[in-house]
C-alpha cells in the first residue's frame, strides 16, 4: 500500500533544494546495492547517521521537508511514520535508462525494524506526459510536485519510464514505521 500526502512542501522549496543537490559533486553510484553498475542510477546520499563531509546545509533542508511532509500528513489523519531520517537521498532518473524493479532495506535493517520509504520529486513542476512515475507492488501511483508517497520498501518498486530529456531528481527517506 502506498499512502499520498498531498500538497506538503511548496515548489519554490523543491525547486531550490533540487539547485543545490544537482550541483553536488558527491554523487555516486552505489545504488541499489548488489546491483551490476548497467543497472545503477546516480544517487546522492544527504544524511545516513554518519558525519558527511560538506552535506550539514543539505541534511538540514531534508530534516526541514520530512517535518513539513509530517506535519502534512498529521493533518491529513495519517500517523504512519515517525519523523526521524534513517537515510535520506537524491536519485537522478531519466530516459536513457529504464529503472530496475527492486526492493530496499532486505539486509541493511534489523528484521525486527519496521521502516518505511517515503518518495518526493525536487522540481518546481514535473508534467503528467514527462513519465517517471512511481510503480509499486504492480500498481503505478502519480508522482505531482509537492507531494509525497510513504511505502513498504520491501514490496517492488520503481520509477515509470521517462519520456523527455529532462532529468527526475527525486528525493526518499529511510524512516521507521509507527507500530500500534
């Protein structure tokens, strides 16, 4: 299941966010892990517990758009999530290359650790037609500025294929689940 918060960060906040990670120079491609490197995308990790050289502006912009992302879906009657970054990253699809269907977070989080995906793009305005939506577990879900989508990583997924030159920059959390 995919749960949508709408309308929880304004474009203008994405738009200058997605500026300053598209001109970082420490992008990599490490992901998904245990993938071959044809199947890799770029990705940029901003916060992953450590203490990242150069990335403390970035974290804290992320750490700002995860408690708007909170606070939105608070008042929208959807407590799922805790607000705390496990991981947080910007990946960089496009469409010379078709996304791998994956899952996240097999082998890298205690079995007893329930966490959640939660999946935003950085632009201003991404149109409909331009692809790069998000399939989950078979079912595709349309990506719209400003909005978020909290999911199971352990259930496929992938982005859409691409269908302009432009490049998706999207941004995604590792945070942990609320359990009841």
């Amino acid at each position: 299941m995919v749960t949508r918060i709408e309308n929880a960060v304004p474009p203008m906040i994405l738009e200058y966010m997605k500026t300053k990670v598209q001109n970082e120079e420490r992008w990599s491609y490490s992901y998904p892990k245990g993938a071959v490197f044809e199947r890799k995308h770029p990705k940029l990790t901003i916060y992953d517990g450590s203490d990242i050289p150069g990335a403390k502006f970035l974290e804290g912009m992320a750490h700002m758009v995860l408690l708007m992302v909170y606070n939105k879906a608070l008042k929208d009657g959807l407590d799922v999530f805790q607000p705390t970054m496990l991981w947080c990253g910007a990946s960089i699809k496009d469409s010379h290359r078709k996304d791998n269907i994956h899952t996240d977070h097999e082998n890298d989080v205690p079995k007893d650790m329930k966490v959640l995906k939660i999946l935003g793009l950085l632009h201003a305005e991404w149109p409909e037609d331009f692809g790069g939506h998000f399939l989950h577990d078979g079912e595709t879900h349309k990506m719209v500025t400003g909005t978020f989508l909290v999911f199971d990583p352990l259930k496929e997924h992938a982005a859409t294929d691409i269908f302009t030159e432009k490049k998706r920059i999207a941004l995604d959390y590792t945070v942990l689940a609320k359990t009841s």
